[in-house]
C-alpha cells in the first residue's frame, strides 16, 4: 500500500474515478459520498465524506485485485473569501481575504501513530437501499475500531480524527467501516458502513455513536 497526497478543488466533479453505472451516491444527515457496487472487478472505490459545523472530513479509498491499495485523507475548512459576507464572490472568483491564517492546524493533520484500540456503541442507525428508500433499524451492532481478528481488517486513524475499519482482503460478502470524530468541535461520532453481500452492494447505513471510555 502507498500513502498518496493530492490537493483536489471543490468544483472538481469527480475524485472517484469509477464512472456509472458501476458506482452510486449515498446521502445521510452529517455524511455523504459514493462508491463501487461490485467487488468482483479489478478496482473498488470508495469516497466518504463526514460534515459538522465549518468542517469537511473525508477520505478516498481504493481496493485493486482485492487488496487495500490507496487512501487519500481530505480535509476542508470553510473560509472567508472576501470581507463583504462573501458577496463579492457572486460577481468575481477573486478571494480578497488574501491573508488568512491555515485554518487547518498542523495537529489535525497527524494521523496517529498507532491504531485506535475503541469500541464504539450504537445509539441510532438508519439505512439506505439500492432503491435510495431510507429505513430506521432496530438494532444496535457496537463498532470495534480494534483489529481484533489477527490481520483480517486493515485498521487506520486518518487525519481529522477520520476512523477506518475494512476488510484487507475483499471478498463477497465484506463491510466497509468508516467513521470521524467530531466531539472534540461539540459534533457527534458519526459512522457509516457499506455492505455487500454477493459481491453486490446491498445497503448504506449510518450510526450515530458514543465511545467505550475503557478500551
């Protein structure tokens, strides 16, 4: 695996390089992105991105011959671009708030030395079909960001406090695991997971969580 950096713009139409009709959207409150609905071809791609507040956390994933091969790390801040509450935008892409300091402090922007040993536990949970039809779920399945399974998830804590618990081999039947925490702003643990049965994808669902305080 590589660890890639690339800087994107915001009116870029595309990160993911899968084109339909082998990927799809996915919407939830606080969470959104796309992905590959088949893991039976060369490349799986998958793109999440969390929101809270002023703050866009995301990350880009990639899966070729089955293994866990790239991961691209985002973060956005919004920012002042001019000193009119933004009007000037309407008429010109000039940015006349020319000196501004990175509002994306060096801190956030380590990914942690060693892997998150947390469990985190479900409060709510909602998911989203191949019809794009949303269903509350009555289940509560804990999260353990932990590889406890000797080798068989690859586990990373990404910059913005960006959670990623997958399979290291994709097989079939696999779930993707992603989360970001937010309660460091006074935003919520927020997770989503994607599943795939068949080697289809058959659902989105997303968590609204709380941490194990005693891993």
């Amino acid at each position: 695996m590589r660890c890639l950096t690339r800087v994107v713009e915001l009116s870029q139409d595309s990160i993911l390089e899968v084109a339909p009709p082998r990927s799809s959207a996915f919407e939830f409150p606080g969470v959104g992105g796309r992905c590959s609905l088949r893991t039976d071809g060369e490349t799986l791609g998958v793109e999440v991105n969390f929101f809270h507040g002023s703050r866009r956390s995301g990350l880009v994933l990639y899966y070729k011959n089955n293994s866990v091969a790239d991961i691209m790390s985002m973060a956005f801040r919004a920012a002042p671009i001019s000193h009119d509450d933004n009007a000037t935008f309407v008429d010109t892409p000039s940015v006349t708030v020319v000196d501004q300091s990175d509002p994306i402090d060096a801190k956030s922007r380590t990914p942690s030395a060693k892997p998150c040993r947390r469990v985190s536990h479900c409060l709510q949970c909602s998911s989203l079909d191949r019809n794009h039809k949303i269903s509350m779920l009555d289940r509560n399945e804990d999260i353990d960001w932990d590889d406890t399974e000797h080798g068989q998830y690859f586990i990373a804590e990404l910059p913005d406090n960006i959670l990623l618990r997958v399979p290291t081999m994709l097989t079939g039947d696999a779930t993707l695991s992603f989360g970001c925490d937010f309660r460091a702003i006074g935003g919520p643990l927020r997770s989503v997971s994607i599943e795939f049965s068949e080697s289809k994808c058959v659902q989105w669902c997303c968590h609204e969580q709380c941490l194990d305080q005693n891993p």
